[in-house]
C-alpha cells in the first residue's frame, strides 16, 4: 500500500468514527425522546425500549425500535 492509499485510509477511519460517536449520541437523544413519548401511551421497565440505527451502503439509515410492555394506557385515562 502506498503513502497516499494509506493515508485515505486512516482518514476515511477517522471520519467513520466520527460518524458513529456522533451517532451513538443521537440514538441516547432519540431513546430518551421515544422513551418519554411511549410512556403516554404504555408502563415502560428502564430496559422495556431498544433501538439501533445501521448505516446503510447508499449511506442512508434504517432505525429499528423495539419496545416491550406489560400494559397499555387508555386513551380515556391518559394524564396530560
């Protein structure tokens, strides 16, 4: 590997670690977000919401939420 492959390497690294540390602040963001929201609507255990976020080839994302309660609030009884 030459100079120039070997630095575009290390850059392109340096700029995916970025992308995930930034990445990994948006998902705790997002998860207490989604956490407060769904608590209007479900009993939710400080385990009960999962998430992860995959960068895709076309360098979109895909966002997959996972949520699991034991009981559901009624519309007629939801506090506001």
């Amino acid at each position: 590997m030459n100079q120039k492959e070997l630095i575009k390497e290390r850059l392109n690294r340096v700029m995916l670690s970025d992308k995930i540390d930034g990445l990994e602040t948006l998902l705790t963001v997002l998860k207490s977000d989604l956490k407060a929201l769904l608590a209007n609507y479900m009993t939710l255990d400080d385990d009960a919401l999962k998430i992860g976020l995959e960068i895709l080839p076309n360098n979109g994302y895909e966002l997959g939420v996972k949520v699991v309660t034991n009981r559901l609030i009624e519309p007629g009884r939801m506090v506001r």
